[in-house]
C-alpha cells in the first residue's frame, strides 16, 4: 500500500499528473480552502501533507496528526504558516521550496518600488476614472530612485535579488541582518551593513523588508520603527504581514507622515484592512509576490522532489530546522 499524499490546493495541472503517475495522492480539484475541520482530518489520515501558506497548521491542527503523518511538503518557501515545534516534537519532517521564486519574488518588490514612488496605480486610477485632463508639469510628481537610498531588511536570497536588481536602478544598497554577509558579497551588492536596524530607517528613502516571518522578526517594523522613518520614504512589503505592525503604518500613511508603501502582504490575508483601500499613496497587491508560471511549476517540482527523496527513504535536501530548535 502506498502511503497517501493528501494535497491541500489546486497545484499546475502538470505537476498533480506527476504525482499522480508517482504517487497515492488525493488531491483538491476545486481548490477550496480546507476547514479547521477538514485539515485535522487530513493530517489524521495522510502520511503525507502538501500545504500551501493558506493552511494554518498550528498546535492545535498538530494534535490530531495521526502515527502515519511524516512529512510536511510545504509547497512555497515561507513556513511561518506551520508550527514548527509540535512538528518537531511528533517527529514530522518539514520542507519548502527555496531558491525558486527568487528572482519573482525580488521583481514584484522592484514593480512595487517604481510603482509606488512613480504613482503608476494612482495615475491609471485617475486616467480610468475619466479625470486625466491634459500632461501638466507639477502634476502626478513623484520621487527618483536614482541616488536614492535603499535599506533592505533581510538579506538572504530575495534580499540579495533585491539588492542587484536596485543597483541596477541606481540606487544606494543599504541592509539590515542578523549577520553581515561575506565581505565578497558585500563588495559584489555595494552594500553597506547596519547593525542597528533603527539607525538604518532613520537614514532610508526606501525600507523594503524581505526577510521570513520569524518570533525574531514579528512586527520588526514597530510602530515606533515606522515613526523613524523620513517623512519623504517609502515602505515595501513583499514578505509577510506580521513583519509590519499594520494599524501603525496605515495611522502613518494616513497622516501623510511617510510618503507611501507598495504591499504585497498583509496581516490578516486573505482580509485587508478597508482603510488601506481608501488610501492614494499604497499600491496593494494581492500575495502575488511568486505568481508567475515559472516559479508555480518549479515549487511544484520542488515538492516532488522532496516527496520522492523521502518516500525513498532519503533526506530532502529542503528540509526546514527551524530557529531554535
Ligand atoms: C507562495 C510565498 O505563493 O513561498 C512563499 O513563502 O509567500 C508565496 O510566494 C505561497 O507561500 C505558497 O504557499
């Protein structure tokens, strides 16, 4: 008998054949968000579970995984979704798919950084909404890029893709990390290392965070982080809601007291805060950060990949340790 494979959403029609061919897999052909009730009975009976960042698989989700539950394959790289710990302590490997939304995932914080400082969304509002009246030289200003600087929060491989892909701009790379990268790394990024986060923000014009959702970095831009920010800087989020404190960014933005934030990410998602709506100077985009054919396809190749390797009684390279533990 062939252990089951229970997956949780609607994944490229190429990759469910695949598993199909290779595996005893169950699998969600209207892609419906699982209940409370659906994911306990799914971790009750699978030997293994393919989430997606749409399940919660908390503590409580944990305590009803059955003896045959091994292996977690998360299909995306973020984890902060799953609890790590009750995972850990049932002994239940959990992996991710690291390294293949990257390069997408750096492009929609750039689209997001142009976008914002550009106006472009507020721009197309006011051409669809009929009120473009003629080309005017002080109307629809907004901030140059170029000789700018940018602070990045986290530097790891997104960070990294960022940064390249700012330099390319013109822009002053600055960063924030637990550690400082290697000084080649450095040279290679024009990147100059802050220890102190708070000292960084006060200097930015642009602080994009792209750093994982940890206990380390929950809210990491504080209300009173934000308030350090220059009334002139722009804050982009393509990691996850819970690094900012959201109600104080949007008191901010709402105060005109920061220029304006580009959002793909969002504390309570799929809800968003309705005032952000009501907002001019956001561009707000719906967790789309790795939404491209290539990088949706190559998780999925990332998954079963992860799965073989462990069905063959091998350790996936994509293993998740865990801070702490
Ligand atoms: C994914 C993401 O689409 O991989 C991640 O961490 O944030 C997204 O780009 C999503 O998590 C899929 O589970």
């Amino acid at each position: 008998m062939k252990p089951l494979i229970i997956v949780t959403r609607k994944l490229p029609e190429q990759i469910e054949k695949r598993m199909k061919e290779l595996f005893n897999v169950r699998l969600n052909n209207d892609d419906h968000i699982f209940s409370q009730e659906e994911l306990k009975s799914a971790v009750g009976e699978a030997s293994i579970l393919v989430p997606t960042v749409t399940d919660k698989i908390d503590a409580d989700i944990l305590t009803n995984a059955g003896p045959a539950l091994k292996l977690i394959a998360n299909y995306g790289v973020g984890v902060d979704h799953i609890d790590l710990k009750s995972a850990r302590n049932k002994m239940i490997t959990v992996t991710n798919t690291p390294g293949v939304l990257t390069e997408d995932t750096a492009d929609m914080t750039m689209a997001l950084m142009l976008g914002i400082t550009r106006r472009m969304s507020e721009g197309e509002r006011m051409l669809r909404a009929g009120k473009w009246q003629t080309w005017s030289p002080t109307g629809m200003l907004g901030m140059r890029l170029s000789g700018k600087k940018v602070g990045i929060i986290g530097m790891g491989r997104i960070g990294q893709a960022v940064a390249l892909r700012a330099k390319a701009f013109g822009v002053e790379i600055h960063y924030h990390n637990r550690q400082q990268i290697n000084s080649l790394l450095e040279k290679e990024l024009d990147a100059t290392y802050w220890k102190s986060l708070d000292q960084m923000i006060t200097q930015m014009d642009v602080v994009s965070l792209n750093c994982p959702s940890t206990a380390d970095t929950f809210q990491i831009m504080s209300k009173r982080r934000l308030g350090l920010m220059q009334n002139h800087a722009y804050l982009i989020n393509t990691a996850r809601g819970d690094v900012v404190e959201e109600d104080a960014l949007i008191e901010l933005l709402e105060a005109g007291s920061i220029a304006g934030a580009g959002l793909d990410v969002y504390e309570n998602e799929p809800n968003v805060n309705p005032r952000l709506f009501a907002l001019e100077n956001v561009l707000i985009a719906p967790h789309m950060g790795s939404a491209t054919e290539e990088a949706r396809q190559a998780m999925g190749e990332k998954v079963l990949i992860n799965v073989k390797t462990f069905i063959d009684g091998h350790s996936p390279r994509d293993r998740v340790l865990g801070e702490g533990l």
